[in-house]
C-alpha cells in the first residue's frame, strides 16, 4: 500500500486491488497555509468517492497520523478531525498506522491524541518493545467481537520475550517520564533547527511533533535539492551523527532521537548539523 517511492513497488505489480490513494496534507509542498491544505485534501476524499469508490464499497480510511517514510509531515488538526467525521457519516472505519510514531514518539503516547480524534483500529510495532520483534492491532471492542480467538494469528505471535520487553519498556517510560522528556527534547531541537534555518534559507522546512522532526531542503526556487541532503547526512555521519533521509525526493532528514536523549546531546546534534551544512555550503 506504500507510496512514498516507487521503488518500494517496481518489479511487484500488480498491486492489492480495491486500495485508492488520496493526498496528504503536506503544506510546505504545495505552499499554501495549513487550513487551505486540510480542505483541499477533505475535498479530494469527497471527490474519491464520486470517482472511484463508493462510500458503501469503502471498508476503511487507513492514515499515518505523521507522514512517516514520506518525509516527517504533520497534518493540520482540522484534516485529521475532518477525515474521523467523514468516517462516521459514511460508516467507514478510521485505520491509524502507529508504527513509526507510537509509544512516546511524538510526546503522547500515541500521535493520534495530538489531534483529538479516536481511531477505530490501530497498529503499532517499533518502540513498544525497544528493538525486540514485536507488533500489534487494537480495536474498538464492538470490532474485535467479531472475531473469535484464534482468528489473528502467526508464526511469532505471542511471543513471550517479546511481550517481557514491551511490559519492561512501557515500565521504563513511565517510571522515568519519557513521554514529557520527548517534549521538552523535542522544543529544545524544534528550536535549535528553526535558528539554524533562519540563517540558512536551504533549510527550507522544519516540522515535527516531539522527537519526530523533519528537516526539508529545497533549492533558491523550492524544487526538491535531494544531492545537498545527502551531502549533509554524509557530512553529519562523518562527525559521529547518524541521521536517515526519508520523503519521495529524499531531500528530508528526520530527526528520532532516543526518547532518553540528554540536552547535551541534543545540543551536540545541532552544533554538529550546523557545521556540516556549512561546510556544504560554502
């Protein structure tokens, strides 16, 4: 079902039938402000619907409530509660996708809560069990009901390790307050990024929630500058930072730091990340 890069799907068509994709709100691509990106993309579903498919036929909305492998983007608060009424008004099931940024990534435990909405089913994997191989679905209890034990299964299911190390690691950001730390790091490197691109216009976006930051570069006439990006990742790595492009161009650096990252090290990732554009730059 991914799109962000047609590499992750040359050489595998055709594809799950019945899946219809609809536009993110991605702002800073389109350049328009917040609000006008929200509409237009509630409009598009709407338009779906007379195109494509029909709301009747639609079993489900299925949405990373922050744009993961697509860059690092942040939906307005107005689409993701447009996209739950359009749900309940025609019966459609909200889907929201946690894997990248569930379990304190964002500052809450799941991103979704940023938004004020409630989804109807909800996967997550990743950071519940701190590297252990471990994923799960949750939903409402009218949904799951409907399907008696032993309906959802698999080779590693149940894992009791797995399922050690998540109770472990959900122990841990409790007990040592993980969840306000990924907010107070994340401000602290929301802000440290915003000044670096004050300074240098290349840095054209910095957007985020949490410890989950997306830093877009684009040229003088805001195409996507997908060489100096990698130029500044190999730049970073060479001074001890290991960061990761993600976005359809990968000319986006994300930012996911350890939810125990120090203000130090924070400190240290953007003097680091300063230099390195600099000296690509000059």
């Amino acid at each position: 079902m991914t799109n962000s890069k047609v590499v992750q799907r040359a050489g595998f068509q055709p594809m799950m039938p019945g899946v219809f994709v609809a536009p993110y709100p991605y702002a800073y691509r389109y350049g328009w402000d917040a609000e006008q990106t929200s509409q237009w993309c509630l409009d598009e579903i709407e338009i779906m619907f007379l195109q494509q498919t029909a709301p009747g036929e639609t079993a489900a909305i299925l949405i990373e409530p922050v744009l993961g492998e697509g860059g690092y983007v942040i939906p307005p608060r107005s689409f993701m509660q447009g996209l739950r009424q359009i749900c309940d008004r025609n019966k459609i099931l909200l889907i929201v996708d946690e894997i990248q940024s569930g379990f304190g990534r964002t500052g809450r435990w799941f991103a979704h809560q940023n938004f004020d909405i409630v989804p109807d089913i909800m996967t997550f994997a990743k950071a519940i069990a701190s590297g252990m191989p471990l994923s799960g679905m949750v939903a409402k209890m009218d949904y799951m009901r409907n399907s008696p034990p032993g309906s959802f299964g698999g080779t590693f299911g149940g894992n009791a390790v797995a399922c050690a190390a998540a109770v472990a690691t959900i122990r841990v950001m409790k007990e040592e307050n993980l969840l306000e730390n990924a907010l107070s790091r994340g401000n602290q490197l929301k802000n440290g990024l915003q000044e670096i691109q004050a300074e240098l216009p290349l840095l054209g976006d910095v957007r985020g929630l949490g410890l989950m930051i997306g830093t877009e570069f684009r040229t003088i006439d805001r195409k996507p500058d997908t060489a100096t990006t990698k130029k500044i990742q190999l730049a970073c790595r060479q001074r001890g930072l290991l960061l990761h492009t993600a976005g359809t161009w990968d000319n986006s650096i994300r930012w996911i730091p350890p939810l125990i990252v120090s203000p130090e090290q924070i400190d240290q990732a953007l003097s680091i990340f300063r230099q390195s554009i600099e000296e690509v730059v000059s």
